[in-house]
C-alpha cells in the first residue's frame, strides 16, 4: 500500500511482510525536501519518537477492527 500527501512531494510507503512467528511492517517515507522548514521538521519527528506513535496509532486501529 502506498500514501501520497497531496502537493507535499512526500511519499509514505507500508509494505507487510512475513517474519519470525508473526508479520513485520515497514513504514517508509520519500522524497522530502530538505530546504522546506516544515518538512525538516515532519522528518526529524518522523524519524526519532514517531516509531512508538505509529506503533501506539496502529495498536488502536487493530484493537477497533471486528475479529
């Protein structure tokens, strides 16, 4: 699956993948532009604390879904 934020350039990417007794996911982002000061910002964000957000966010989302 793959997400694009409309006139930001930024690509994100999930993909899932088979692992150990489980599944492993991969989220990815693209294509940021390191002369714009809100995606420098989006990107230090994104890539320090946001792994345990995205995991919390993701863990609400499964918890909501009908078994």
């Amino acid at each position: 699956m793959a997400e694009h934020q409309p006139g930001s350039g930024v690509d994100g990417h999930l993909a899932a993948s088979a692992g150990g007794r489980g599944t492993r996911l991969f989220l990815t982002h693209e294509g940021f532009d390191p002369d714009d000061e809100f995606q420098r910002m989006a990107r230090r964000v994104m890539g320090g604390g946001g792994r345990t957000g995205v995991s919390k966010a993701l863990a609400r989302v499964l918890d909501e879904m009908p078994d």
